[in-house]
C-alpha cells in the first residue's frame, strides 16, 4: 500500500496549502493558551502510542479548538453528556494525529526548512502592511510557544501529517462509471402524498368481549407461547415502588460546610413531617426539584435502574409510608416517602394467557380496523378523487357529506414525503423502511396512486405520487462535476476512515479516561516536541 501512496503522491504545493489551514488551529490553541481541564490531580499524559506519550496540553489544545467551533456556531449551553462527547472526540482526534505522524516518519516522510519556512511565510497573521513581518511573527510565536524553534518544530510535524493525508486521499479514485451511476441515482427522484392509518389509535376503538378472548386463546395457543418467550420483561416483574421526594439541591463540588447546611436543611423538613405535616404540602413548599415540586414531590412508580443508585437503595428499603432520613445523590439531599410497594412477581404462562389472548385479539382487530378504513380511502384515490376528498379535514365536515376519517378520536390526515431518490432505498422519508412501497413508487408515474395499502412500522399506509423526475442524459455534463466531488470526497473520508482504524489495530494505544471525564487538570509542562 505504500508504494501505492508514494506513486500517486502530488506537488509539495499541495502539501503546504493543508498546512496552512492546520496552521490557524495552531497559532489560536498553542501551549500558552488556557487549559479545558477541569479540578482535579495534576497528569503528565493523556494518552500513550506506542509508548509515545500525547501530552495533557495536546489534548487540551484539541478539546479547546472544538470547544471554540461549537461556542461559535451558538448552539446553546453545554451540556454534560454533550461536553463528554466533545472530551471523547477529542481524545480519538489527538490520538489518530499521533498514529498518523508515527506512520509518516515510519514511511520517510520529510518536510524541509524551504517548505516550513515557504508556509510560515504564507501565513496572514504574520504580515504586516502586505509582507510577511518577521519581527511580528518572532513576538508572536514567542509568546505562545516559548520560542520560534518551538512553533517552527510543530509547523514541521504539522506539515508532515497533512503531507500523509494527502498522499492517502490522492490514492482515492473516482471512475467515469461510478459518477455517471452516482449521478442517475441522484436524478431519480420521487416525492410521495400519503395517509398513514395507526394501530395504535385504532386500538381505543376496538373492545374484545370475554367470549372472544376465549375463543381465541383455545385457537392460538402457539401464537400466545410465542408472545410469552418474546416478552419476558413483562412477566418477570421486578420490584417497584411508587415514592415522593424533596430535593435540596447541593453541587458535587460544594465545600464540606455547604454540604453540612444542606443536610441540616433536609433533616429540619424531616422533623416537620413527622410532628404532622404534609410531606406533599411540604414538597410542594421546599422542594428544590422543579419536576415534581408541583405535585407534592410526587414520582410515580419506579423499578431498579431508574434512579440515582443511593435513591434507589433507600427508597427500596422503606415499608408504605415510612419517612428515610437523609439521602445523598449528585443532586444533592433528598428526603424520601414511599406510598405503594409492588413485590416482584414472576407470572407464569396459565395466569398469563387471558392477559396475552386479549392483547393479541385487540391487536388483531385494531389492524383490521386500521386497514378497512385505509382501504376505503384508497378506493376513493383510485376513483380520481384527491386525498382532500378520501380524507376530508374537520372543517370540511358537513360539506357534501364530508366525513373526516377518525382513529382514536383523531382526524386522519395527509402528509408528504418530501422528495427522496433511488439512492435511498428502502427508506422513505416520514416513513422509514418501506421496501414494497419504495420499489412500486418508483416504477410509477406522477400523480399514480399506488395499487396497495402497505403495513409500515405497525400503521396502514396509502401513497399517490405527487412529483416524479427521471435522469436527463442531456444535463450530465452539466452536473458531472459536481457529482464528481462529492463521490471523491466521500471515497476520501470512507478510505481515510478505514486507514486511520487499521493503524489503531497494529498499535497499542492507552488513553487516560480521566481527560475525557474532565476530572484532571493538565500538569504545568512545556510540549515535548
């Protein structure tokens, strides 16, 4: 593969161009710049590559330029899972830039002083009045770096990794076929009406009687066995609880002494409650938890699993209407009553039966129902009426004896697919995986209601088709190059992706998790170039 990338490896011009824009990372996150890490012991590494340590102010450099390109696109306050995942991105990030420089020295890959000093040079934040200003870029890269050897060795290891980049992007070969496949797949649009006929509402409308339940469990016995494997979770009843709570809310970080306050604070609500008070009153009052505060502290039952694991110990100790003293989560102290405990339970299949016969039968029948109505407008489409007319809107109602179509109480209404191609296949936009669907709309024409009624994802389906546009052979050289670049990049990211994962294979990597938790502080050291 190697002699591959050397043969079709381009212009040192090329290479200098990718440093130039990893350069502008570089001058705005150098070791100077503030470090992302939170709190915590001090790390002299935050991952290790083939024993080549990545320093902690490389992965501070990194987690920062993400931050900075999330705070400049506005999307809002980071959350804790959010920030996690820029911390992980960041780490992956930083350690496929080492596996990717330790290739390029294994492969010989040398960037010279001309082509260091060439990109350097090129550089806009270091001109003044439109030529490059050295005494500017001394201060400058002296500030941030300690020194312009420093920058320079960086700009180096910089250059020599977009010069391995691109050797490998450059081996990415797009075919004359392939675009022109790439382009009729793009051209071949549809876009859909539809009315999709729910179950799940349906199932409001549908009452099966004893009788029928009956009946149908004497006929379907394999069929409710079935269901019975199928659904475990369902028949093995894990204990439940249903329990009010009050929150005083304490940060993770608070000092001892605000701990303390909040506890007494907790422990003073409690001694209110047992002289007589309302807890609910009492939640309703104090509660610093805003999603059950208005209902009395009110939570509903709750199985294992679902609550902060303290909560959840305590609050499986407590008998119906004990009081547990103080509790404390990340979220602070809670005090907890529980109102209702349910035992577990495991249900065997003879008591379950009449429970199963009866969800299926409804199930069955809801279908029917579902797909009876869906076939009747259908029927109205097929006869050249539009689905204004199949599926008349309420204020319609009344209007030459226009019905709106209900399930559930709810009006069935039309809806559109936006247009999708052929390249999508199976999937139907608002729709999902839709295979028979997707394969007759496309052998329709515009304005052709399709021959049948589809069950998609547990609803009835009806379609015509709105729009339809085929390839034009006379627009391909329009849009050839277009198409082109997209498939090159694609190729381009596929080929990098499957590259950079084999390299991870064949090393040993070691990241130190607590950088992506954000729980240590970089340790005070310059980087080791």
């Amino acid at each position: 593969m190697l002699d591959t990338l050397r043969a079709n490896s381009r212009s040192v011009l090329t290479y200098v161009l990718f440093g130039i824009i990893i350069v502008v990372f570089v001058v705005s996150f150098g070791p100077g710049s503030k470090g992302c890490g939170a709190g915590g012991g001090a790390a002299t590494w935050a991952a290790k590559v083939n024993g080549k340590a990545v320093t902690p102010a490389e992965f501070d450099q990194q987690y920062g330029q993400l931050l900075r390109i999330y705070q400049q696109q506005g999307a809002g306050d980071l959350g804790g899972l959010l920030q996690a995942r820029l911390r992980q991105l960041a780490m992956e990030q930083v350690v496929q830039r080492e596996l990717v420089e330790q290739e390029a020295r294994r492969q010989g890959i040398v960037v010279t002083d001309e082509e260091v000093s060439s990109t350097i040079q090129r550089l806009p934040s270091f001109h003044s009045n439109g030529q490059f200003d050295f005494d500017l870029y001394k201060r400058a890269v002296s500030g941030t770096y300690g020194s312009p050897g420093k920058f320079e060795e960086m700009m180096r290891r910089d250059l020599a990794y977009q010069k391995m980049m691109a050797l490998l992007r450059d081996t990415a070969k797009v075919s004359e076929d392939e675009v022109k496949d790439a382009w009729l797949a793009e051209s071949d649009r549809a876009n859909l009406e539809f009315a999709r006929f729910s179950v799940a509402l349906a199932r409001t409308d549908v009452k099966a009687t004893d009788a029928e339940v009956k009946d149908f469990a004497s006929r379907s016995g394999p069929r409710i066995e079935q269901y019975y494997k199928d659904n475990p979770a369902r028949f093995d009843k894990k204990k439940r609880v249903r329990a009010r709570h009050i929150l005083i809310k304490v940060s993770e970080k608070a000092t001892a002494s605000e701990q303390e306050a909040a506890k007494k604070k907790i422990e003073a609500i409690a001694e209110r409650i047992r002289k007589g008070e309302d807890f609910a009153r009492v939640a309703a009052e104090a509660s610093d938890d805003p999603g059950s505060k208005e209902r009395g502290g009110e939570l509903g039952f709750f199985g294992p699993g679902l609550m902060a694991k303290p909560f959840e110990e305590a609050a499986f100790r407590l008998k119906p209407g004990e009081l547990s003293g103080p509790v404390k989560t990340q979220f602070g102290w809670h005090l907890i009553q529980v109102e209702e405990v349910q035992e577990p339970e495991v249900v065997p299949l003879d008591k379950a039966r009449p429970e199963i016969a009866r969800d299926l039968l409804e199930g069955d029948l809801a279908a029917k129902l579902a797909r009876q109505k869906a076939e009747e407008a259908l029927k109205k489409l097929e006869a050249g009426k539009g689905f204004a007319d199949a599926l008349p809107a309420e204020e319609d109602k009344g209007k030459k004896g226009a019905e709106p179509v209900k399930l559930g109480g709810q009006i069935v209404k039309a809806d559109e697919t936006g247009p999708f191609t052929i390249a999508s296949s199976p999937t139907v936009p608002r729709l999902g995986s839709a295979p028979d669907l997707f394969a007759d709309a496309m052998k329709a024409a515009a304005g052709q209601v399709l021959p049948k009624v589809y069950e998609i994802a547990g609803n009835q389906v009806i379609a015509r088709v709105k729009e339809r546009t085929h390839p034009e052979p006379a627009s391909f050289a329009e849009k050839k190059a277009d198409v082109e670049t997209r498939l090159r990049l694609r190729r381009e990211s596929e080929l990098e992706g499957a590259w950079v994962a084999d390299l991870r294979k064949k090393s040993k990597v070691e990241t130190n998790d607590a950088f992506v938790r954000g729980d240590v502080r970089p340790a005070p050291a310059d980087l080791d170039y």
